[in-house]
C-alpha cells in the first residue's frame, strides 16, 4: 500500500501527479521547462504556431527551431526510438531512392528536403522530448490554442486561414485542421478537473465548426471528415449524454450559421458527373495508371502533376483540350501515396498506421467505462483520452485525405509523433508501477 501510495503521488517519468499536486497551469508549465530538456520542450511547443498559425513574417524562427531540435536530439544519449520512428527513416529512404527515378528530379530533391526536416527535426524528436504527461497535456494544449486561432481568423475570413490559400489555408486545409484539433478539445473536457477549462474546450468545438460552415466554399470532404470525427467521439466518449449533448450543440451551431450556399455546396457531394468531382475521378484514374507504369517505387515524390501529362488518355486529353503537366495535383492522399512512392511507400505508411493504432488503442481502453478513476490515477486517465484525442485527429487526416493532397505536410505524421510519445510514456508509467 505504502508502494502505491509513493507511485500515485510521484512518478519519476511524469512528475507529481494532478491529484497530490494543486499548483495551477503556470507553475506546471515552470516545471516542465525546469526538466533537464526544457529548453528543447519550448522549441517543439513554439513550432505549432509557426506550424500551423502561419504567421505573415516567419523570421526564418521555424528553420532555427528545426536545427536547434535537430542537433538536440542527435546529441541526446536517451533518445527514444519507436517504431514510428523507424517508420519514418525508411519513408524518407524511399524518398531519396525516388528523387534518381523521378521525373523532375529537382522537385522531388526539395519534396524529400520538406519532408526530412519534419520528420527528422520535429516529429523523431517529440517521443525524446515529451516526456511526460505534464509536456503532453502543454503540447495538446498548444496545439487547442493555434487551432483556436486559426477558426477564429477563418471565421472573419470566409474559411480561409492567416495564410490563405498561398499559404496552404484555403478552406479545405483549414477544415482538416478543424476536424483535427476537435478530438483533442472533445476529450479534453473528460481528462480535466477544472471547471474553467472544461468550459474553454466545450466552447472550443462549436467554433471550429464555424470556422467550416462560413466558407465561401465549403469543404465537402472537411464536412464528412467532421462528421466522422464526431461519430468516433460519441462512440468513445466515456459518458454518452455528454457526446450526444455536444452533437446536440454543433447542430445548434450548423443550422445557425450555415446558409443555404452551405447546403447547396454540401449536397454536390452525390454529383460525380460534374465539376471539382468529376475532376477528382479522373484525376485519380490518372494516379492509378501511375501506380500500373511505376508499382513499386511510384513516379517519385512531388512527381505526380510533372508527370500527369504522360498519363492521360486520349479523352482526357481532348476533354480538358491540353496536357495537365505541372498545373494539377492528386487532390488524394492514398492516391498521391500510390503514384509517387509505390506499393513500397504505400506499405510504409500502412505499417506505421497499423502499428499507432496497436499501440494506443489498449491505452484508450484501459480505462474505458470506469467511473471515479481520475481520483485515483489522473494522469493515466488522462493519457487514456489523449490516445483517444489522438486515434480521433489521425481518422480526421484520413478521412479528408480522401479528397485532399496531404501526404507532404506535417498533419498526419506529427500526430504519429505523438502517438510514440504516448506509447512510451505510458509504458515507462507501467514499469515504473512494477514491484521492484
């Protein structure tokens, strides 16, 4: 008993926990930068807001954290290696074999440089880093408050992002970054004690679907993405009347400020014969005949719109009455994955995908249906909802992946980031509570 005691009260991988510790957000936030790698924590918390808050001037602050995250992380002796990690380092070995068969082999060359800087200067260093459940919750927290930022900013912009659409925010980007950061919020609200910041992530919810709905545009693809993430926090929510009840209040929302321009653009999701769909389909036939040409290795990264031209039909040609090279991109993530890196590259992502969701579902079952457990062990209660928040943000990419070219920014990677650091801080919380 005096055992347990010792472990509920300190734990030497996640420090004091919430229950013995009453301090509030800012002396928490004190005492994880006070850890012996703190300065390293603030670098991969900053990053979210260059990440995805796009601001106008960058300052070249996201190169600096990248190399100081970098440089840290080579230099750390107790680095955390996962299999995600090991995921990562073949997907951009298959990557570099794929810039000597590309057909444009200078944008396949910077394609790779994009995607090494994030997996190997942000994402490989997260399990290293966040260490604790305490550095988790600050990452989540960030990450709550950026997309917080970016509705609000939507929102007053017909659903365009503080960088617009040159930025990589046009409505459809932002709506991925919705649907993403609505798990987090969601289950946040059953990991806190505190009343205020239960309130601050119920109000966080109806705003990122404001944020959607007020786009010039709506994102078709951003809708159906938001409604699997919905159903998937229903279905584990650890209270239903609390899921319905947030379903009951997003529809407040939707049928309060969507206009009939929204619904309008919401059913040509059934029209497949014309407009930005028909386009979607053929171009997706086009990635297909890639994958046929090239099944192993693709066509190279960032290679699918120097590439297209050669893959057209004969009526496809005389449909759109030129060749497509350079000025159309998958507008999939699976079929960008399929045509530019192959069956190979395709097994890599599968992989890791399968390996995440082995890795956290027993974590977001371990405390699946208790009640009066966040008295008596709150921060496993709390790593619990983030494996959920997390399984809910990676279903959100895929789903909008679908009609979305994602395979080459950071969304669905960073979230295999931090499902390792998950992984391994709940196991280290698991040996450390084995009888010596």
């Amino acid at each position: 008993m005096e055992r347990q005691r010792r472990v509920r009260s300190y734990d030497p991988e996640t420090g004091p926990s919430r229950t013995s510790d009453p301090a509030g957000p800012p002396r928490r936030v004190a005492r994880a930068l006070q850890e012996s790698d703190g300065f390293f924590f603030l670098l991969l918390v900053a990053y979210l807001f260059f990440e995805y808050g796009k601001p106008a001037q960058m300052l070249k602050i996201p190169m600096m954290i990248s190399i100081l995250s970098f440089l840290g992380w080579i230099a750390r002796r107790d680095k955390r290696w996962g299999p995600q990690t090991t995921g990562f380092v073949a997907f951009l070995a298959l990557m570099t074999v794929g810039i000597l068969m590309a057909v444009n082999n200078y944008w396949a060359f910077w394609t790779t440089y994009s995607m090494a800087i994030w997996l190997l200067c942000i994402c490989a260093p997260m399990p290293s880093v966040l260490t604790s459940v305490r550095r988790i919750q600050i990452w989540i927290y960030m990450f709550v408050a950026v997309a917080v930022y970016v509705a609000g900013f939507a929102a007053l912009h017909s659903g365009y992002g503080p960088s617009g659409s040159g930025g990589a925010q046009d409505e459809n980007y932002v709506a991925t970054m919705m649907g993403m950061a609505l798990p987090f919020a969601y289950f946040s609200i059953s990991a806190e004690t505190r009343g205020i910041r239960k309130v601050l992530f119920t109000v966080a919810i109806p705003l990122f679907c404001v944020a959607l709905i007020v786009a010039e545009n709506a994102s078709r693809g951003g809708f159906i993405g938001l409604c699997a993430v919905l159903l998937y926090c229903v279905a584990r929510s650890p209270r239903k009347w609390m899921g319905f009840a947030v379903i009951a209040l997003v529809g407040l929302v939707v049928f309060g400020f969507a206009g009939q321009q929204f619904w309008d653009e919401i059913v040509t999701i059934e029209d497949v014969h014309e407009g930005t769909a028909d386009e979607r389909l053929e171009l997706w036939t086009i990635g297909m005949r890639m994958l046929a040409a090239h099944p192993l290795f693709g066509v190279g990264p960032g290679s699918y719109r120097w590439a297209i031209g050669d893959y057209q039909s004969l009526e496809q040609r005389a449909k759109y009455g030129r060749e497509l090279s350079g000025t159309k991109v998958a507008h999939s993530l699976f079929v960008e994955l399929l045509a530019e890196m192959g069956l190979t590259g395709a097994i890599v992502v599968a992989v890791l995908l399968w390996r995440t969701w082995r890795d956290l579902w027993p974590i977001a079952r371990s405390h699946t249906g208790r009640r009066g457990v966040l008295a008596a062990d709150g921060d496993s209660l709390q790593l619990a909802r983030y494996a959920d928040a997390v399984i809910g943000s990676i279903l959100a990419c895929l789903v909008n992946g679908v009609f979305l070219s994602l395979l080459y920014f950071s969304s669905l990677w960073i979230l295999l980031a931090l499902a390792s650091a998950i992984t391994q801080v709940s196991r280290a919380r698991t040996a450390a509570q084995q009888p010596v």
